[in-house]
C-alpha cells in the first residue's frame, strides 16, 4: 500500500487495524500466549517509518495491556514517526491525540484519539 501511494489513513486501517483485529481473534480463542506469538519477528519494513513505528507501538501497546513480554524488536529507536503522525486527518483533534495517544504510541511520534483501538 505504501508502494501504491495509499493515503495514510487506509494503511492505517487495513494494516495496523488489522493486525489488531487479527490479534483480538487470537488471543480470544487461542490464549495471550498464541496471540504474543504473532508479535515475536518484527514484520518487514513497509516503505514509511510512520507505519512502522505504529505497528511497534501497537506491539508494545497490546504486551504491556495483555501482559505478555515485550518483543525486543519494539525497542529500536528507528521505529519513531518522521515526521510526526496524526492518524487522524481533522486537525481539531490533533491537540486531543496528543493527550489521549497511550504512551507506547507518543513516544514514537504516533498520535491516535482515545477510541482509535476501539473495536467492536
């Protein structure tokens, strides 16, 4: 997507969306253990260093949630938004992101609203 020139927020909801979505699947009928699994090798690198760090922040975000340990991937201070990215578009709610964007996300230049990780 990122080759394709996708804008921004589709990668955001087909990919970082997904690999949530695909976890929540995992970890409801398979255990945390199977679900952290799926956390263990770093995916290869999409082409954009925003997406990039949103996928380790939303590893560090879900070990740190569910309780599982941390993969070290997560840690290397490449995966850091350049430039900073607001998911959202509205830029109203860009002052709220930067409040509401768990710790794991702000710390990479990564900013979501409260509900961004919300499923239903």
């Amino acid at each position: 997507m990122v080759a394709a020139e996708s804008r921004l927020q589709d990668i955001w909801r087909h990919a970082v969306i997904q690999m949530l979505d695909d976890y929540t699947s995992v970890l409801r009928h398979q255990g945390a253990e199977a679900a952290s699994a799926m956390w263990v090798d770093r995916p290869r690198p999409s082409g954009d260093r925003r997406v990039d760090a949103a996928l380790a922040a939303l590893g560090e975000h879900l070990a740190r949630r569910d309780g599982w340990q941390t993969p070290p991937w997560v840690r290397d201070p490449a995966l850091e938004a350049v430039p900073w990215w607001f998911v959202t578009t509205l830029k109203g709610l860009h002052p709220r992101a930067l409040v509401e964007s768990p710790l794991s996300f702000r710390k990479r230049g990564v900013f979501i609203t409260g509900g961004a990780l919300q499923r239903a």
